[in-house]
C-alpha cells in the first residue's frame, strides 16, 4: 500500500544531507564545546557555525549575541514570555497576543496571569487573522510585549508581521512572532520585518527533533530560563545538543535556500487539493486564508463526521494527516483555533489537517484526492446527522 505523509505541521522527515551533517558529531567529534581541547573547540566551532547559518537565515546582524539555541520551540516560546515579564516587569504587566497562539505561548500567557500579569488575547477574524490596527489599538504604556505568531499551525493562516512589526517599532514595544511554523517554507527577514525575538525549532524543516534557536535583537535582555553553566552567553545552561545544533544549521541553510523552488511548488500541490476537495466532496468548507497561508497548510471541515474517524480511516489506507494541533489530538476537545474563527462547536470537531512537506509529491496529492472522497462517503452513510 502506497504510504503518504501529510502531518508535516506536526514534524517533518529528517533530510538525508541534514543527517550526513549530523552523524560525525554522534561519533568521532564527540568533544564537549566549553572544553578547551581540540575535541572540545572542534565541537564549539561546529556550534558557531550552526549560529551563522541561523543569523543568515533570518537576516540577523550578530549571530554570536543574537542567536540563543533552545531544546525546541515550546521553550523558545517559554524563554520570550516568561524572560520579558520578569526582565521589564518595572515598565509594565501587560503582555499582548492572539486567540489562536500555538499552546506552548497561550499556556505560558496562562500561567503569567496567574502571576499577576494582564494579557490582552485579540480575536482573528472568520480566516483566522488580526490585524496591525487592533494591535496599535490594544497597546497601552504599561504593555511590555506583543507575541503574535508568524503562520498558523492548524489552519495556516499568515499574520501581517511586517506592519505589526511597524506598529510595535513606532510605539517602542518588543515584538515577539512564533515563527515555528514559517521558517524555511516562507521568506523572514527579522530587520525588514522589525521583529525583535523570533522562535523557530527544527523538525518542523526536516531537521532534527529537540532542537530549535530564539532570535533577540541586540539590546533586548532576556534572562535565562535554564540556569546553570555560562553556555550561550549564560542565556540557557546545560551541554549544548551539538549533533543537533548543527542539524539544526544545515536543515536552515537548506530549507531556506530553496524556498524560491519549494514555495510555489508546494503551494501548487496544496491548491491543487484546495480546488479538488470541494469538487469532490459536498459540505466543505475550507478553514483559514484563501491566499495568505502558509504554502503547505490545508485545513478542510467536513461536515456531519468526526475529524477523528476520518482520520482512522486514512492511517488504515496509508495516509498519514492530523484533524488539528498533535497535542489536541487524543483528546476530543475541538480545536481552539476554529472555535476563535467563529466554527460553530460540531464543526470544529470534524476538521481534516493536510499539511504537506518539501518532499510531497503530486502522486501523494493524487492518492489523497483518490481515497478521501471514498472515506467521506461511507462515515456520512453511518452518520445520524447526514442526509444525502
Ligand atoms: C510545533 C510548534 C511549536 C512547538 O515546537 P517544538 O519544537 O515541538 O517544541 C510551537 N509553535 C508552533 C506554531 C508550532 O507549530
């Protein structure tokens, strides 16, 4: 049976040339980078390398002070919001970010009210989207930071960072974006884009899992999270996850120097499925941005059936694919970015995530457009709610 993956918002395969890079630091370069032996300073320049390419990636001026490499996005996300609160606390408690933040910013904006923190969650519209202007809106003197993610990861959607950046810059407030779910599949520039911290991890470009890097413009002091050892400039303690760290750099470099061939390749495919489903399948709806989302991200609700059994029954045809966030699934709780769209309770339940990879290809695209229709069909036939 054929197999295709399609959860790439979830993670994404391992690039081969990714794990080449990898692999001598598992085995012979296996030196401890603060030590000062060539093992150790062979380990530390691989490390440094690893930094230049995630500046050059984004367009950031001082990979030595502007780069902190994390063990993912969830902590990159942790370290923005719970380092800024605590460093700029004087100026202010009120933090600023959207309804439809990936758990790992919207928990930890959770627990900072609890700290006696005022967050200011702003509502998308019907595709999932907020503007520059409720930002410029909701900022007040005593606000510190704005976090507003770059792509969304359930439905895709593209925020307008370039002019929320703007808005920020002129008001002197930081700007945080999770960018987890853009980097390498869109263009970043953090200096064009005024941003002042952006998380990034990975496996979401087919690089390895446990690893990701938080840019912070020069001149922005955020505390470290992990206390410990002095490594990366005493911002976040413990042995660097060297083999990694340089996959981490080599899956950037790659990933960002081909997204002029990849982007409109992928975006291809995704409104290849965008355009067919409907044509296929009566009682959808497509979620998020017709045009402003991510160039992998598609996101159907099906209605009259449950995302999960859909789901169940792609795995048993080899499709791989998700009915929202990796962490909401197993749980039966719907999707709390659809619910912020506007999606009524039952129709929020019954949504179908495509999200396609650098290495998806037309074939895969052909066989979910062969097999979904079939799977549809015979849940709605089961189904109490559904009446041909
Ligand atoms: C995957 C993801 C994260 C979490 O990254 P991890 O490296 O898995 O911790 C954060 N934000 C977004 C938008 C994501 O898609």
């Amino acid at each position: 049976m054929r197999q295709v993956y399609m959860d790439n918002a979830a993670t994404t395969a391992l690039n081969k040339e990714v794990l080449e890079a990898m692999t001598p630091y598992f085995t012979e370069i296996y030196g401890n980078p603060s030590s000062l032996h060539t093992p150790g300073q062979l380990a530390h320049k691989a490390v440094a390398n690893a930094r230049q390419q995630v500046a050059k990636a984004l367009g950031a001026e001082d990979a030595e002070r502007e780069i902190i490499f994390t063990g993912g996005g969830s902590e990159a996300d942790n370290m923005v919001l719970l380092g800024i609160a605590q460093r700029y606390q004087k100026k202010g408690k009120h933090i600023i970010t959207t309804n439809v933040e990936h758990h790992a910013v919207l928990y930890t904006c959770q627990r900072l009210e609890k700290m006696g923190y005022e967050v200011t969650y702003l509502p998308v519209d019907e595709y999932g989207r907020i503007t520059a202007q409720q930002v410029a809106d909701a900022i007040r003197p005593d606000t510190i930071l704005v976090s507003v993610m770059f792509g969304n990861n359930e439905v895709g959607t593209l925020m307008p960072i370039p002019e929320i950046g703007a808005v920020c810059r002129e008001k002197g407030v930081f700007f945080h974006t999770d960018a987890v779910q853009a980097v390498g599949h869109v263009h970043i520039n953090v200096k064009e884009m005024n941003i002042d911290m952006l998380s990034l991890s990975a496996h979401k470009f087919h690089g390895p899992k446990g690893v990701g890097a938080l840019y912070v413009r020069k001149g922005i002091v955020i505390p470290a999270l992990i206390t410990g050892g002095a490594q990366e400039h005493n911002k976040r303690a413990g042995t660097e996850n060297v083999p990694g760290i340089v996959g981490l750099g080599k899956a950037i470099e790659l990933a960002c120097g081909s997204i002029d061939e990849n982007a409109p390749r992928m975006t291809r495919l995704r409104d290849k499925l965008i355009t067919r489903i409907p044509e296929l399948i009566p009682e959808v709806k497509l979620n998020g941005h017709p045009t402003e989302r991510l160039p992998g991200n598609v996101n159907f609700s099906i209605k009259y059936i449950e995302g999960e059994s859909i789901l169940l029954m792609l795995d048993l045809n080899g499709i791989a694919a998700s009915s929202g966030s990796a962490c909401t699934s197993g749980s039966l709780d719907p999707s709390h970015v659809l619910l912020a769209m506007g999606l009524p309770h039952e129709i929020a339940h019954g949504s179908l995530r495509l999200t396609l990879g650098d290495d998806t290809t037309e074939e895969d695209v052909d066989y979910v457009l062969e097999v979904l229709p079939a799977i549809v069909k015979r849940l709605r036939a089961m189904s109490p709610l559904y009446h041909e």
